[in-house]
C-alpha cells in the first residue's frame, strides 16, 4: 500500500487490502420440454425467486429443449 508519510512506521493501522463481492443468482427460471408422444402436451414449468434481497428481479433463465 501506499503510504507517503514514512515515519508512520508499522505501528499505525491502515487498510491495505479492500475487495468486494457480488453474486448474482436468477430471480427467475423458466423451462420448456417437448414430448413427440404427446404434442399438445404444454410441458412449461416456472419457478419465482425466493429472499431476492433487494436484488432487481429482471435476471431470468429460460431454457428450451435443444439437441
């Protein structure tokens, strides 16, 4: 860290490492299957976010059935 005042020595505290996290999860997921047995079948499933904790609720997961 810098410290420009060199005659503090190490007997003065003073932060010299500041890092700081976040973690953004889903606050809502929602899943589509398909069936070629049963077409009509509507195989949508959704689930809301629970204790989002301030977090805006725009962060969505939606997973179609690929290959």
């Amino acid at each position: 860290p810098f410290n420009p005042d060199t005659s503090a020595g190490a007997e003065t505290e003073c932060v010299s490492m500041f890092r700081y996290e976040a973690h953004v999860r889903p606050s809502s997921v929602q899943s589509q299957d398909y069936t070629f047995k049963v077409p009509d079948w509507p195989g949508m499933y959704e689930q809301q976010g629970e204790s989002l904790n301030g977090q805006l609720e725009q962060y969505e997961i939606f997973d179609y059935p690929g290959r």
